[in-house]
C-alpha cells in the first residue's frame, strides 16, 4: 500500500524572545492504515493522538525546536510510545520548552526514515533555526518544510538563533534544486510547490537585505 499524507491544523501560541503570538500550525501525518510518523507534534497530543487512530506511531520527527512545532511532542509520544526526532543544532531552542525531557534520536543530513512505503530523506536547512530540517519524499513528490520555506517566501528570521543569508543558502541549494512539481508542504499555512517559489529568489535576497 502506498504511503498517503493527511493534513490537521492544530492552534496555539509561539513563544520566542518574551513575545508571544497566536498560531495555527500544520501537522503532517505521513503512512497508511497500519503504521505512520508524524511530523511536527504542534499544540494538541489528543487531536493527533484522535487522527493516528489506532495506528502505530513509529516517529514524531521536528523539523525545528521552537515551541509551538515542539510543544506536543512529549505527551503524544508518552501517550504512543514513539521516539522523539530532532536535529542536534536545535537544542539549545528544545531545551527553553523542554528543559526535563531529551529527544530520543538524532536527525542527521541525508538520512532516509522509512515508514510505510514512504522514504523521507532528511535535509539539514539551517537558517530559521539552526537545527532546522526538511523531509523530502521523491516517491510522494513532496518536501515537508516546517518554517524553512513557505508559499510566498522563507521564513521568518528576526528572532534568536535565526539568520537570514543562511536561510537563503539552505533554500538555494538544498530545496530549489529539488523537480519543479515537488508540492511543499509547510509548517503554517498554505502548501505551495518548488516552481512556483523558485523565480522569487532574488526578490527575497534583495528584500531581505
């Protein structure tokens, strides 16, 4: 059976630098009838627990550590028994939300996790965090970019452990060489494609600067 990806919007609050905004955050769940991961544990354990269902949850992986994509995690993976993926750059970000309780793993640039007929290819793109990753599934046709890249640009780079020629450089190499038709889907709002971002890319440098 063929990997399939749903969708949930949870909402809740970031938190970052004493400020706080309220957010609407996407929540990936990637597998079939039998087994899924789920990417970015955001919010509300008991939703994503209610759309796993009584499937078996084999990862909770963080594409980066701020709060609202990592606030959930904990309960959800105490609730299903997952182990907890993130990249060891985004510690010290983890560590503000989560001070008690450690990531089980480790996500590393070019590793594949494999579930359910889907092979999600992690690619390091620091820039919005610095552990900051996106899953890229070629079989899907599909890049799960958490904030890295979002319909209508990158994402944010204002705040602490963010910085805006890197995430230029992590889109440019790493995502725009990606086929034009790879459907990104994001980590707030709505999904976009490669092509469509791609002949943007200077207007983002040239505004960013």
């Amino acid at each position: 059976m063929t990997a399939r990806i749903e969708h949930l919007v949870t909402s809740g609050t970031f938190r970052l630098d004493g400020g706080t905004w309220d957010v609407d955050n996407n929540v990936w769940i990637v597998g079939d009838d039998h087994e899924v991961v789920v990417i970015d544990a955001a919010h509300d354990a008991d939703a994503i627990a209610e759309a796993i269902g009584d499937r078996r949850l084999t990862a909770i992986i963080c594409t980066h550590a701020h709060n609202d994509h990592i606030d959930a995690a904990p309960a959800l993976a105490e609730r299903t028994g997952a182990p907890i993926w993130l990249h060891p750059d985004d510690m010290p970000l983890w560590k503000q939300t989560h001070p008690d309780r450690q990531p089980d793993h480790w996500l590393a640039d070019g590793q594949v996790i494999e579930t359910a007929g889907a092979d999600l290819t992690v690619l390091h793109t620091p820039g919005h965090a610095p552990g900051a990753v996106c899953l890229y599934d070629p079989g899907l046709g599909t890049v799960f970019t958490g904030d890295t890249l979002f319909a209508g640009g990158p994402g944010a780079t204002g705040r602490s452990y963010s910085d805006f020629p890197t995430i230029i450089d992590s889109i440019r190499d790493r995502l725009l060489a990606l086929p034009p038709d790879t459907v990104v889907r994001t980590g707030h709002g709505d999904s976009t494609t490669i092509g469509a971002e791609a002949p943007n890319l200077q207007e983002w440098i040239d505004r960013g600067h």
